[in-house]
C-alpha cells in the first residue's frame, strides 16, 4: 500500500467517524441554548466532565487531521458535488449504507435487539432487489427505518464503559471503548481479509467514496460550527460524546443539547 492509499483509507476513517454522530442531528430538540453557548465558545455537558486525560495529545491530533480535512477531503467533496447531482449522491449513500447491513445486523442481534434485526435484514432484502442494489430506499418508503450499531454500542450496551476520550490520528473522535469496536468492525469486514487485487481496489474504492459521501453534506454546517465557537476542538468532542450516548439507548434518549442543523437541504437527507 503506497502513502496516497494510505492516506485516503485514513481519510476516509476520519470523515466516517466524526460525522458518525452528526448524521442524525437533525431530529434532536430545541437547540436555542446551545446556539448560544457555542457564540460564547462552550459546549453542553449533560453528565458532568468529559473524561479527556489525554486532551494534549488530542488537540494535536484535531489540528493534524483539520489539516487534512481542509486540505484534501473539503476541496475534493466540493469538486464531487459540482460534478454530480443531489439524488446521485443520495443513491450513493444509500448504496454504503447498505453495504453496511451485515455489521449493522450482527451487532443488532449482539444486543438483543431482533426486533431491529428483523428490520436491518428487511431494509437489505428489499433495498437490495428493488432497490437498485441498495442505491434507492423503498424500504424507507414501506415503513422500515433505518438506524446503524457498531461494536462499539454493542460493548457499551454489555457494560463496557467508554474509557478516556481519544482523538485518533485520521481516524477522529473515538473512546478506548469505541476504538476496540470500530476495530473489531473493520475486521468483521469480508474485505479486510481478502489479499486479491480485486479486493484491495474494492476496499480503496470504498473508503474514497465513502469520505466524499459523508464530507460532501457536511461542508457548510461544520463550517458554520467552526465560524460560530471559539473553541472547535471541544464543540466536536461534545457532539461525538452526546451523540454517542444516544446512539447507544437507541434513540430512546431525548438529547435537546445538540445543534439543529437541519436548516441545510442535502443534510437532511442522510437517513
């Protein structure tokens, strides 16, 4: 693997990762009061400090990879939605998303959940066979949502605690308890573990595609929370935080500290 595949397998990671918690924004309360907190620079914090021993190291790590966002990842989403139209990009979320059903089923079976089990196998059956492969959403359209776990959820909701906040080098904010699980993730992966050119050009296919997906909608909100707070770095470490803690109770948790961004079209559009 030569550096330029290296470094968008990498960016790819990043992008997924930090925007893994920002997807689903949208549908969260009143955001009045964190509007205002991030004008003055702060973040919410529901449950106390955020557990960040290692925030030096972090910092470092945010301003790195802000370098490679604004650098490579921002400049290539902006070329690829100029090049293509909204409903394209939105089949290809789709498609990815799709792509995803076989973690998202193991770890929904992993926590007991069968009743979203038995939704995640639908939406695969049916995307997958009138849906143009997973590009189109008809399973949306029947009445079976949509929702995504990970290892990571899946150890959090066996007990597991999250451990330290991490900021990863490429790869964004994580925990020790999520790093273990994106890693148990990527190696659940089929692809991972074929060595064929063929598997390797799918992978690097993949991860390209993946971070020019996932960045492309979020050009102007993040820009507009890096514009709107004095402190980026914390502002993220808060978001990843609080939406992790949802994505853990499954939605059953009200978080109405989290922005709305839903005021951005293509945004709104990553269901």
């Amino acid at each position: 693997m030569d550096a330029k595949q290296i470094i968008t397998a990498c960016a790819a990671g990043l992008i997924l990762s930090v925007t893994t918690g920002h997807a689903q924004m949208s549908d969260a309360g009143d955001p009045t009061d964190f509007a205002e907190d991030l004008k003055r620079g702060e973040t919410p914090n529901t449950d106390g400090e955020i557990n960040d021993p290692w925030e030096g190291f972090n910092r470092a790590m945010f301003a790195m990879n802000g370098v490679i966002d604004g650098g490579i990842l921002v400049p290539s989403a902006k070329v690829y939605r100029s090049l293509t139209h909204k409903k394209q990009r939105k089949g290809l979320r789709n498609l990815l998303a799709n792509a995803r059903t076989p973690v998202i089923l193991v770890n929904d079976l992993l926590q007991g959940e069968f009743k979203r089990a038995g939704e995640t196998a639908s939406r695969f059956v049916v995307n997958t066979t009138i849906g143009f492969g997973g590009m189109g959403d008809p399973a949306e359209r029947m009445g079976i949502p949509q929702h995504s776990e990970d290892f990571g959820q899946t150890l959090a909701v066996w007990g597991a605690p999250s451990g330290p906040y991490l900021y990863l080098p490429f790869f964004g904010p994580s925990s020790l308890r999520d790093g273990i699980g994106a890693a148990v993730d990527t190696t659940a992966d089929p692809v991972f573990w074929l060595r064929t050119d063929a598997a390797r050009l799918t992978g690097y296919s993949r991860a390209g595609a993946t971070a020019l997906a996932l960045r492309e909608p979020l050009i102007e909100p993040l820009a507009d929370i890096e514009a709107n707070s004095l402190d980026y770095y914390a502002s993220i470490r808060s978001f990843y935080t609080q939406a992790r803690k949802r994505e853990i109770a499954n939605g059953r948790t009200n978080f109405e500290d989290l922005p709305d961004i839903g005021d951005f079209e293509e945004f709104d559009e990553i269901e």
